[in-house]
C-alpha cells in the first residue's frame, strides 16, 4: 500500500519503496527512461527542486500514475495546513 504523500520527502520514501519493492536498481529504473542514478537518487531523498517531467518520467519507468483528489479534513476542524 502507498502511503498518503504530503511533502517531497514522502513522495520519494514512496517512490522509492515501490522501486525496491519491483527489485530494480536506481541506474536501472534511470536507464529505462533515460535518466541518470544521481537523478532518482535526488527525487527519492525528496529533493524539493525535482522537474516535474522527471518525476512523471520516473513514475512511467515504475509503472505508477498520479491521481488527485480532495485531502480529508480531520474530525475536528483546525486552524492552519496540516502538510
């Protein structure tokens, strides 16, 4: 299952477990899309200046898609972003 993702962080813990998860390797996942390991690498530890045409690149090397819905609000409604 894949966690909820609420930061760059999350989003490469994600990533990278589903690459872990599929038994690839950082330079082989870069290779299929042509990208470089040291760019997977950044993207998985959350680097927050990540392209978004690398990251849509990685997520087809990974066979994974990008859905957006509403977040769920809390029971008891709060002040502020809870990102």
């Amino acid at each position: 299952m894949i966690p909820k993702i609420t930061s760059p962080e999350t989003l490469g813990q994600a990533l990278r477990a589903e690459r872990k998860h599929k038994g690839m390797s950082q330079k082989a996942v870069g290779h299929s899309v042509g990208m470089e390991q040291h760019t997977i690498s950044k993207i998985e530890k959350g680097n927050p200046g990540t392209e978004l045409n690398s990251l849509f690149r990685l997520l087809a090397a990974l066979d994974l898609e990008l859905n957006i819905q509403p977040r769920q609000k809390p029971a008891m409604e709060s002040t502020g972003d809870n990102w």
